[in-house]
C-alpha cells in the first residue's frame, strides 16, 4: 500500500462504465508536470473475447481538467455521444 499522501491525491484513476450492453475503461490520469487530468477510453474485452467497438485501443478524449471527477465525467459523455 502507498502512503496515505498517494491515496488522496492519486495519479489514476479509472472507472468501468457500460453503455449499451459494452464495457468501457474510462481513465482519467494526472500529469505531475502541470497538475492537471486527462482522459481517455477504451473498450474492455469480455470473457476474453474482443470488444465489439468502432475502434481499437485507448482514445484520448480530453486534458487540461482540473480534477478526476470532470474528467471521468467528460469521459462518460465522449462515449454516450460516441455510441
């Protein structure tokens, strides 16, 4: 376990959402340079099988955000939009 320092204020953070029926990684990961989170997503295979998705791989969503939460958040709204 890392330092209690580490566990409020972490580098990553990712959440698994589902949108119609797929599972979907939405990280949102903090740069040490500027402070502030970006975001991506990618599919998550099922079972072993491949997601079924219109692309592969992680896709950049957004950066510059000031906190984790609106970054997941822009996350989630990337792949409703993109569904």
């Amino acid at each position: 376990m890392g330092s209690a320092c580490e566990q409020l204020n972490p580098s990553q953070v990712d959440e698994t959402v589902d949108v119609s029926g797929c599972s979907y990684l939405v990280t949102a990961k903090r740069h040490s340079d500027s402070g502030t989170w970006s975001v991506s997503v990618e599919a998550v295979a099922i079972d072993g099988d491949p997601p079924q998705t219109a692309w592969d791989g992680e896709i950049p969503v957004g950066a510059g955000f000031g906190s984790p939460t609106s970054a997941l958040a822009a996350g989630k709204s990337w792949l409703v939009a993109h569904q």
